[in-house]
C-alpha cells in the first residue's frame, strides 16, 4: 500500500517504551513484508500477541484438482454456487496455480464466532452482492456492492454482513497486491494520468481495542492446511499503529476509465498487480471514437497468461449469454476473441455499460472439481460460426 496511515496511539521514537496508563508497557510488533524489505507498519497491543493456549485441530483444505494442464476454454455459472452459512466453508477454489487460487463464495452469515487468518497469501475479496464491514486487528473497513477488499497476509479479520445474500470473488495471491507502477511516481504518489488517486482508498478506521483473557478461537490457513489455534487473549488488542501494512478497499464504481480513438488494450484497465498476475476493472465508459472504430475487442492470443474474467452487471458486449456470475477461462495456447456477431453488433454504439473483473496470470492455471461443477461445458466451441 503506497500510503503511510495511521490510528490510535504510539509512542513518538519507534522501539522505545510505550507505557499504559496504569502502569507497564505495551508490547510492539513489526508487521512487514519480504523479510525487513517490504511495506511494514508497527502494531502496539495491550497483550502479548504470541500467547498460544492450544493447537486443536489441523485439516487440509486443498483444493481437488480436475484438470491439471487445461487447453479448454471454460465458462462458469457462478451463481450456481449454492450459498453456504460459514464463511471459509462457503469459499470454493475455482482455477488454482502456485501463484494465486481463483475462488468464489456465497456465505449467509457473518463471520464472527472465530477468527481468521491467511499465513500464505494476501486476499483480495471483491463484492459482487452483500454490504456489510471487514472488522480487523487494524481497524474496520465498510463495504458494499463493488468495492475491493485487500487483505495482507498475516492480518486476523472477522466479517460483518449487514445481509444475507452475499457473492463474492476472490483472489488469494502468494505475492503481494500493489497498484500497478507505471500510475506512481518514484516516492509512490499516484500520477496525473492514473485512473485512480489515493483519495479513492477506503482506509482502516474504528480501531478496535479489546482488553480480554479467555480462549479466542483464530482459524489459520498455511500450506493447504488449516489450523484451530486458541489464544490466550482478544486478538484486536491493538492500541495503534502506524505504517504502510494494513487492509484498504477500493470501490471499481471509482476506477476512471482510459478510452481512446480506437480500442484500447486491456492493460489501461488495470487496478492491482503481483509478480505473477494482474488485475484489471472493466467500468461503464465510452467506446472509441474514431470514425471506422470498432468498438469490440480484437482477436488476440494468450501466449503469455490464462485469462479469467468474472461478469458482474451490465450488458457484455462482446460475448454472447453472458450472465451476473459467470466466470470465463481464456487458456494460454489458443486465441480468443469477441464471440461471432459481436464485431459486427458493436460498430455504431458510442458507450457500454458492463462491470467485470479480470485476472490475468502469467502460469497456466488448474482447474478444481468445485468449478466442473459449475461449468456449462460448451464454451469451448462458442466461436464457431
């Protein structure tokens, strides 16, 4: 995150004594990145954060693979995912690699009889339905329909949902989120010409101090496992902070988009990248404005990276029976490309309407029995005319 933020109370001079009020003293923490090298941020607790009670189960959550080298073009039905009341229960890994793990989820309820913990990877949660608020040891952050959640590895977090039906997509990344580098400058300031600007972040607030013993319940995923770990005390103990390590939001409804006299490539919609991948927010926008534009995609070929893309609202102008939900794996190897008719549909209309997220990964991705399940088994042949 290229912003130093800060909540609560710490002392003036990093690494030196931060006393309580009555009487002893608060027990720092460095929560960093890529060894000391990273985006860090220093936590102060009113309880030492490495008291554990209990190991009390460990499971694994694997993903099951169903296709392990994939060259099938694929469309998921997403919202044929059936809703769950258990928020891990409800996340379903749909398209997984070493890099990252493709996944939806519908839960009903809200995530608040245990915590949780991601060890391996940073999460980015994007909300499709439900509103609510990401309750974490650094402060709580508001949703609703369209924003992002980014999540760094290592944070404990509960969800809120102020509803019941709730669909999200999400990313978890063996690599760190950052917004792409060609929109900063050399100190991290966002650039003029970025489609986005550090005012469009939603940032922590409401930090919530818990001074509490007893057993707190923290499910934490690593490696494909998951442990049940009991605390001896209230996990969001944090008195303040401060730093550039800490989970934010971005609603895609603030992405401006970057439109041109003809069409513009997917890369000027990109939101968020990794070593690994990129993300990229497709908005309402107007179409390209040169004379003979055409304001459909071109053919190209995946060379280079698996495409996924999730639809979100609108009309999908480039593919046909596109519907909320549905989910499209575009394999490295093969090219793709507007459906038939949809070349020819699009000359004339001067703006679209549709909502989308893309994912592009630079490793081929596998395909899991989860999203067989939801898959409708004849994209693949959707190009022939």
């Amino acid at each position: 995150m290229p912003l130093y933020h800060k909540l609560g109370n710490f002392p003036q001079k990093r690494h030196t004594q931060f006393e309580k009020p009555n009487g002893g003293l608060y027990y720092e923490q460095l929560f960093g990145t890529e060894g000391f090298n990273g985006h860090s941020s220093l936590l102060y607790h009113v309880h030492r954060p490495t008291q554990i009670k209990e190991i009390t189960k460990s499971y694994s959550v694997e993903p099951k693979i169903a296709i392990g080298k994939n060259i099938k073009s694929l469309l998921l039905k997403g919202f044929e995912l059936k809703p769950e009341d258990d928020f891990l229960d409800s996340r379903k890994a749909m398209l997984v690699n070493k890099d990252c793990t493709v996944g939806l989820a519908a839960p009903r309820q809200s995530l608040c009889n245990y915590f949780y913990k991601n060890a391996d990877a940073d999460e980015m949660i994007f909300i499709h339905k439900g509103k609510g608020k990401l309750r974490t040891m650094m402060g709580n952050i508001p949703f609703e329909y369209g924003d992002y959640l980014i999540i760094p590895r290592g944070i404990i977090y509960q969800i809120d949902f102020e509803t019941s039906e709730n669909r999200l997509f999400y990313v978890e990344s063996f690599a760190p989120f950052y917004t792409p580098k060609r929109y900063k400058n050399d100190s991290g300031q966002h650039l003029e010409h970025s489609p986005f600007c550090e005012r469009d972040f939603i940032l922590p607030t409401e930090l919530e101090t818990h001074d509490e013993k007893g057993d707190f319940l923290i499910k934490l995923k690593k490696e494909g496992m998951m442990h049940e770990i009991i605390y001896a005390t209230h996990p969001f103990d944090v008195v303040g902070w401060d730093g550039y390590n800490f989970p934010y939001g971005f609603s895609i409804h603030n992405f401006e988009p970057i439109t041109g006299r003809v069409h513009q490539p997917p890369p000027v919609h990109q939101t968020f990248e990794t070593s690994t991948f990129v993300v990229c927010s497709f908005v309402p926008r107007l179409y390209d404005y040169h004379p003979k534009a055409i304001p459909a995609p071109y053919n190209h070929s995946n060379i280079d990276s698996d495409e996924v893309l999730y639809y979100v609202d609108g009309d999908f102008m480039s593919r046909n029976n596109i519907e909320q939900g549905h989910i499209t794996l575009h394999p490295k190897g093969i090219p793709h490309g507007p459906a038939p008719g949809a070349m020819e549909r699009s000359i004339g209309h001067t703006e679209t309407h549709e909502l989308a997220v893309m994912v592009d990964t630079f490793r081929p991705l596998m395909v899991t029995e989860e999203a067989m399940g939801l898959d409708d088994g004849q994209y693949y042949k959707s190009w022939v005319e």
